[in-house]
C-alpha cells in the first residue's frame, strides 16, 4: 500500500512549490508541499486538554504533514507505510471544525454562529475527534469511515521518497 502527498503551488504564483528539500531531507512540516486537512492543530489548547490518556505521546499535531490513499494530480510524492506513527482521523469531525474557524474569521459579517448552526460544542467535536483515531493498519481492516484525515506524526525518510512529475 502506497500514500501520497501533492505538491502545490507557492502562494502568489503559478509555480510549484519546489519538491528538492523533500527529497533531500524527507518530508516533514518544513519540507511538505501540500497542505492537508489536521483537526488536531486547529483548537490545540482544547486538543490537549481533551487529549485522552492512551493517546501516544509522541502525536504532536503542530509537527504532522497529511497524506492521502489516492494519487493526487501530478506532481506529488508517493511512498510506502514506513511506520506505525500514522494515525487516521475522521475528516469529517475536522471539516466540522473548521467550521468554528470560519464563524471566528466571518463574525462580523454574519454576527456569528452562520457556519456552526446545529453543530455540535467544539469541545464535543475534540473529544470526537480523539474517539475517531484509528492505526492506520486498523483503518485499512476496517475502514470505520470513509473521509479518512491520514496524518504522518515523523518525517517520510528521503530515501523512501519517489517523485512522479
């Protein structure tokens, strides 16, 4: 089983992000080039104060680049599952949110609330995140959702690294 990780284009321009530090020192949060869903990193005080106990201590959401099961448009990474410090979350709850974000960003155009109507406390929606973490081996056994967030919580070695233009 293969992941992926797309290369997107530099803010302000029509040029790729340049794919050389990846390949030279892996992919981690200062080499990605593309920028993936991560629910954990949006509300990171309540994150961690709902962070459960038998959550490995190694997750630091500030540090994870995602990652996707699909091939993306080219260019992007392909790579093989390398370690069991990739974990998969439901997306769905993050999309929800994000929603949050954008009811901060747009509250005063829409007096807040627009975009979090009928959704769950945000605090509700952490602890469901938490509940949602899945091993990525125990994803693929069962497949528990279908909006998988892939999140890869170490660097994606270089000599691991294969880039299809």
């Amino acid at each position: 089983m293969e992941l992926y990780h797309y290369v997107g284009y530099q803010q302000d321009s029509n040029e790729y992000i340049n794919p050389e530090q990846a390949m030279k020192h892996g992919l981690n949060i200062s080499t990605k080039t593309g920028s993936y869903t991560n629910g954990g990193r949006l509300f990171s005080k309540v994150t961690e104060k709902y962070r459960p106990l038998r959550a490995p201590t190694w997750i630091d959401f500030g540090q994870a680049i995602g990652a996707e099961f699909t091939e993306p448009s080219k260019p992007y990474f392909k790579f093989p599952i390398f370690t069991n410090k990739i974990l998969i979350f439901n997306r769905e709850i993050s999309s929800d949110l994000f929603a949050y974000m954008e009811d901060d960003y747009m509250k005063e155009e829409t007096g807040g609330g627009y975009f979090t109507k009928g959704l769950p406390t945000k605090e509700t929606l952490v602890k469901q995140y938490w509940e949602s973490m899945i091993s990525i081996e125990d994803y693929l056994a069962n497949r528990p959702y279908e909006n998988a967030e892939i999140l890869i919580f170490m660097t994606v070695p270089p000599e691991i690294l294969e880039f299809i233009e």
